[in-house]
C-alpha cells in the first residue's frame, strides 16, 4: 500500500474516482456476488505487488493498475436474493465474507512461498458497509459508471434501498497484466489449441490448491478462472482463481458448509495419499503421470459432485456440478492431454525463488501493513462512506423494481434484466456464460 495513511475503502474509492480510470463487468456469474473490473493508471495506483514477471519477485514494488472488486449483498443469514439476467443470487452473512476473504488470502500466501506461482491473486482491500452507506456507495458508483456496470450498481442499489437488514461487502484484489477470464476464450470462439492450454492450466491448479494447500473450490465457472501468458514457458498459459465464497478449507479440522471435522479427516486421509503418490509418479514414465492425475482429478470430480448434489437438495443448485466442463479430462481418450497437466501440476508446485520468498519475508511484509491483517475483529472493517457534496446522487437513474419484502425471511425473487448482451460486450467477458441457472456444459475433443 503507497499511502498507509489511508483508512478503510479509501484508497479503493480514491482509485475509482482519479482520473481515467474505468469500471466494467468481469462476470456476473458467481452466486454470491458480482465480480468489477477497475483500471487506473500508473500514477494513480494505491497497492504495489512482488515485482517480476506474474509477480514472481521477492520485492512488493509494482504499481498495480488493474484489480478485481467483488461486491456482494451482506445478511444475518444466507438469503435468496432476486435473480440477475436468469442467474440466481444469494446473500452472505458478513462472517462468511470476512471468513472467505480471509481463506482466498491464506491461500495466496501459501501458494507464493518459495516463490510458486499464485494460486488466487491477495486480497487487498476488505470493506464492509451497513445499509446507509452501503446505498451512498453504490449511488455514488452510478455517478462514475456507465453501461453494464452501471446496471449491476442499481441492481445492488434497489435491494439496499428496499431491505433495510441487507449491507454490502467489497473484496479489492490486484488483478494480474493482461489476464482475462476462461469465459472470454469460449465467448470469442478462440482455437482449441487455446482452449485446451487453458483447461490444462486450470485443472492443474485446482489439483495443486488440494494437494499442496488443502483448498477445495465449489465455484469454478469461467467467471471465475483467471487465464495468464506464462512467463516461465512462451506460449503457455497459466491459472489463477478467484472468488471463494463456495471453497472449504480441509485441512483446518473446522466444519463448515461443507463438510464436519470427520468428514475433512476422510478427504485429508486421501489427499496424504495423492501428495505420496505425487511424489512416486515424478519418477515415472508418461503411462504413471497420466494415470495419476486420472485418480486424483476423478475424486475431485466426485466430491464436487457430492457437494452439488447435498446443495441441490436444499434447492439451491439446479444442474450439473461446477467442474462438470473439465469432467472429460479423466476420459481414457485424453491420456496425453494428462500427462501435460502433470506437467503443469508441477511448474506450480515446485519452488522457483527459493530462498528470496521465505516465510519470513512474508511474515514481514504483513506485519509491516502490506497485506490485510485478518487477525482484526471482524467489526473493524466496517468503514463510513460520505457521498461528495459537488456530486449529484444517482438514484433518479430509472430504478428496476423490486416488491415489497414479502412476509417470510427469504426475499423475493425477480429478474432483473440488464442491457442485451452485444457482440461487443461478449468479447469483453461482460455477458453470462456459465454459472447459477444458466449454466452449460462444455464438450470439447481435442485431436
């Protein structure tokens, strides 16, 4: 952080509000939130990252220019919120924010020692607001936004409007150079020599969060999946994920939503396995490389299945599970294709700075204010936003409405519908794909 001195959301509102800086839609998918893009210029940047190529360097020196924003509508309890262009939409409770915030950045922090590729980007803002604020802020956003984004600021603004126990959450992360999400590839119909790198990138790293973090990701729509140029390897891709509203964390010996302390202890048992075998596999040839990541990407496959379908019986998932597009890989037609995601599996999982990116040097630059401190109550992170007085409120923008709170907890449930979706905004990544209701699956052969 270049200002320290700045509290709160204000080094993210003051990026938002300088000069030639610019909003825009990244996904809308995600069943918790809305994921915005903010760029700024250089000079204007209030957060620095490692320095190096992908943030590969030991030195947090790195103007960041680019970022990625979620925001999500806050409650005492998990609530169904109205639908978004067809995709369902759920609240969280502010604990579960702050717990997911907290999760994404451990699991950046793990992912980077020694200096491995990131698995998540950090987080590097946290800001939760009660209702008032919450609706300034989002009115002010409309003042500063334009299109798409400025129809998901008024969806956020109708609901804090007309629900009174509902807040707002904002998670602020660096969003690497020239990185673009999964969706976008399959929205521009690029090659599938393309789209096959991609999904090598991405399944190898949500086999390397198991094994070598004990993470496990229950939202990996192509929202979701951040694509990168590797810099390691010319013309390779790498993977990064984001939003982990729908993640759990295995090895903590914790229950969550997901899964209770034995069922974790059965999950870790099989990882210890994998990690072992990980090791055994290096040694081999092709046939044993291909073989395991079958074994381990097949039991993800399956407790991803599991999960969806314990959530479909509560009614809040209606098809498939969310790896179901990268399914086809434990096929026996993809032998080859596996053996190049070990490959991968390992790029990721093996040290490439050691010695510069030690625990220590983390340990330093968080307790010197560079990242998030988690450890505070979660009441700390509450901030107050005050609407500029030489700007005119937004809120007279033609609102969508939304009925009156209906007598039970659950909010009522209405599509709002924003602008079409252009051939413009689809090549930007602006247009659903994937996720809630309107998923599809995709099937791919590669020769």
């Amino acid at each position: 952080m270049l200002h320290p001195e700045k509290q709160g959301f204000d080094p993210v509102m003051d990026m938002i509000r300088s000069p030639g800086a610019g909003l825009s839609v990244l996904t809308t998918a995600s069943l918790k939130g809305f994921i915005i893009e903010l760029n700024v210029r250089r000079e204007n940047a209030e957060y620095t990252t490692f320095s190096g190529a992908a943030g590969s360097g030991s030195k947090m020196t790195t103007p960041v220019t680019s970022y990625i924003l979620k925001f999500a509508i806050l409650t005492d309890s998990p609530t169904k919120l109205p639908a978004y262009d067809g995709d369902d939409k759920v609240s969280e409770t502010p604990e579960d924010y702050y717990a997911e915030s907290k999760l994404q950045q451990s699991v950046w922090i793990a992912s980077i020692t020694g200096g491995k590729t990131p698995a998540c980007p950090s987080v590097a803002n946290f800001a939760l607001f009660d209702n008032n604020n919450a609706q300034d802020v989002v009115d002010y956003l409309m003042t500063v936004s334009s299109g798409g984004v400025r129809y998901v600021f008024n969806y956020f603004y109708d609901i804090l409007s007309k629900y009174k126990l509902c807040n707002l959450g904002v998670i602020t992360m660096p969003k690497l150079v020239d990185s673009y999400t999964l969706a976008s590839i399959e929205e521009t119909l690029k090659s599938k020599r393309e789209n096959r790198r991609a999904d090598i990138a991405c399944i190898a790293q949500i086999i390397r969060m198991f094994l070598d973090i004990g993470v496990l990701h229950f939202d990996l729509h192509a929202g979701n999946v951040m694509l990168y140029d590797s810099h390691r390897t010319p013309g390779d891709i790498n993977c990064t994920i984001i939003d982990f509203g729908l993640a759990s964390n295995i090895a903590n010996g914790v229950d969550d939503g997901y899964f209770n302390v034995a069922e974790k202890n059965v999950i870790n048992q099989k990882r210890r396995e994998y990690v072992e075998g990980y090791d055994q596999a290096e040694t081999k040839g092709k046939k044993e490389k291909s073989d395991y990541i079958a074994h381990v990407f097949d039991f993800l496959i399956n407790v991803d299945k599991l999960v969806y379908r314990i959530k479909q019986n509560n009614g809040k998932f209606t098809n498939g599970h969310q790896m179901d597009s990268f399914d086809y890989m434990v096929d026996a037609s993809h032998a080859a294709e596996r053996v190049l995601v070990f490959d991968k599996l390992k790029e990721y999982m093996t040290p490439n700075n050691l010695g510069k990116m030690l625990p220590t040097t983390v340990r330093k630059y968080s307790a010197d204010g560079y990242f998030v401190d988690f450890n505070r109550p979660i009441s700390d992170f509450y901030v107050e936003f005050e609407f500029p007085s030489s700007v005119v409120q937004a809120h007279t923008f033609p609102t969508i409405s939304i009925p009156s709170p209906p007598a039970s907890p659950a909010v009522a449930s209405v599509a709002l519908q924003p602008p079409a979706c252009t051939p413009e905004k689809s090549a930007k990544g602006m247009c659903t794909i994937m996720g809630g209701g309107s998923r599809r699956k995709r099937h791919r052969a590669y020769n």
